[in-house]
C-alpha cells in the first residue's frame, strides 16, 4: 500500500466528529433529548433545546479506566509476608511454609531469617527522631513490603520454648515501629493486617512464650486479627508435615487470610 493511501489518525477523529455531529443535529432535529458528557467537568448533560442544559449524572471516578482496572487489580492481588525462623532448608518449619506456600492466593515473600542479609537492630536511636531505619541493608524492602501487605505470617522452630534467635534478631528491627508510636506520637504502618503463627517443636510442648513473643512482633506490624497458634509439637517423633492437627491448621490459616476478601467493591 503506498503512503498516501494510508487514512492518517487526525482524518479518523475528524471523521468520527463530524459523524457525531450529524447524529446530533438529527436527534435535535427529531426532538429526541441528546445527552452529552463533557470530559473536562466529566458531567452528562441533557441539552434542552433552548441553549440551555441539565445536569443528569456525573463520572464517579477520576481516573482513566484502565487505570482504575490496575488499581482494582492491585487491590485485589493479596500480598503475604512469611519470617521463617529456621535454620533446615527442608525442616519441619519449611515443610509448613511449602503447605501454605503452595496453597496461598496472590503473591508472598519469604524472609529466611539465616540466609537474608538483616542484621540486628543496634539501639542507635536514629528511629527516637527520624522514620525508617539507619541500617540500610535488606530490611529496607522489607519495611516496604510490610505496608504493603496483607497478611503475615510467622513460622519458626522452638528453641528453648522461644522463637530462633535469628527471627528475633530480624524482629529487632521492628523497634523502629514501636519508637514511631512511642517517640514520635506517628502511626507509621496505615494498613492493618492479618497474622498467623506456626510453630513446630520436638517434644516439649511449650509453645506459649513463643506464640506470646510473635504476637508482640505481629502487633508492631500493626497485625491484630491473629490466627490461633498453628503448632506440631513432637517432630522427634513424628515430621511436621504427617501431623493431621497442623495441616489442619495450615487450611484455617489459608481460609482465615483469604476470608472477607472477596467482597472488593467493583461498582
Ligand atoms: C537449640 C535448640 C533448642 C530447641 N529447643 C526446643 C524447645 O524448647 N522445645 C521443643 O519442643 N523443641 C526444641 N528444639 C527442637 C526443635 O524445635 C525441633 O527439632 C524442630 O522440629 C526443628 O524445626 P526445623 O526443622 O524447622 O528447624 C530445639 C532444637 C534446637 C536445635
């Protein structure tokens, strides 16, 4: 096809508003009430037939529709933050965190508290007078993450009735949270969100100090709809993944962030 058989995009527009038009100057004509949205107010008008016109409706939403579609299509992609607390790349723990993971709707992210690149929290006190954090390693995505998402969970091994070490020295970093609202009188996570817990231990038992403990770091993330402690508590005897009562409660813990969800508003 040569160049000037092309129909340029100004022609088409042109084309297209002159059919308008003319559709227009025909309902007038007939008598049949035209109506009119104008962009710049984003108002529906019914033109009157004496120059004059009616307001009849206005546009809801400001913004464009595609962008509104990625908006609601973000709203509704749910994000959930998982802090494994254990050392064994295919442990009790994990063993868990793949039920969930396998499961979970939307996207997640795994912080592995003894492979991530976060270190402890140092009492510097930059967090008494300044948001965020000074220590600028790994932790900086996460504290974006945290307010985006909208569930977390907590998973870790017993060591000495206690989370790991290791989770405690990534929840450390959390003081920054408490400090905002101590300190500084500044809500610094807006979102609210879900929190579970799933412990795993060999045979003690014991599991209400650690539950206790992840649910003081859960609220400092602003988590206070918290999921009832998921646990296996004999893993010497028997792996996490065959205990009936955990996977059952990996399944309340996947409904439970799931649940209310559904109800985004479209309209
Ligand atoms: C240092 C250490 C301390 C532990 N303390 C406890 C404990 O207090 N209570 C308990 O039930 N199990 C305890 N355990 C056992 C682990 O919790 C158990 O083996 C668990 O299933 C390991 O999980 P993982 O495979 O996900 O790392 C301890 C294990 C270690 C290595």
């Amino acid at each position: 096809m040569k160049r000037e058989e092309y129909i340029s995009d100004e022609t088409v527009i042109k084309c297209a508003n002159e059919a308008v038009r003319i559709e227009l100057e025909k309902n007038r004509a007939l008598g049949i009430p035209v109506v009119i949205y104008d962009r710049e107010s984003q108002i529906i008008y019914r033109e009157n037939g004496v120059g004059s016109r009616t307001e009849v409706g206005r546009r809801r939403r400001k913004e464009r529709y595609s962008e509104r579609i990625s908006k609601q299509k973000s709203e509704i992609t749910m994000k959930t933050l998982i802090l494994n607390g254990s050392p064994r790349i295919n442990g009790d723990t994990s063993s868990l965190i793949n039920k969930i993971t396998e499961k979970i709707a939307g996207e997640y992210r795994i912080v592995d508290a003894y492979r991530c690149k976060i270190s402890p929290c140092l009492d510097c006190r930059y967090c008494w007078k300044n948001s965020g954090c000074a220590i600028n390693d790994e932790m900086q995505e996460i504290y974006k993450y945290i307010q985006e998402c909208d569930n977390i969970l907590i998973a870790s091994p017993l060591y000495f009735s206690e989370l790991t070490g290791k989770l405690l020295d990534v929840g450390s970093r959390l003081q920054t949270y408490f400090c905002a609202r101590y300190f500084r009188k500044e809500e610094p996570i807006t979102k609210s969100k879900k929190g579970a817990v799933i412990l795993v231990g060999g045979g003690d038992g014991h599991i209400d100090t650690a539950y206790s403990t992840a649910c003081t770091l859960l609220h400092h993330m602003n988590c206070y709809n918290i999921h009832d402690a998921v646990y296996s508590h004999n893993t010497n005897e028997r792996p996490a993944i065959d205990d009936e009562n955990a996977i059952l409660g990996i399944y309340s813990i996947l409904s439970f962030f799931c649940r209310e969800r559904i109800d985004v508003n479209f309209s």
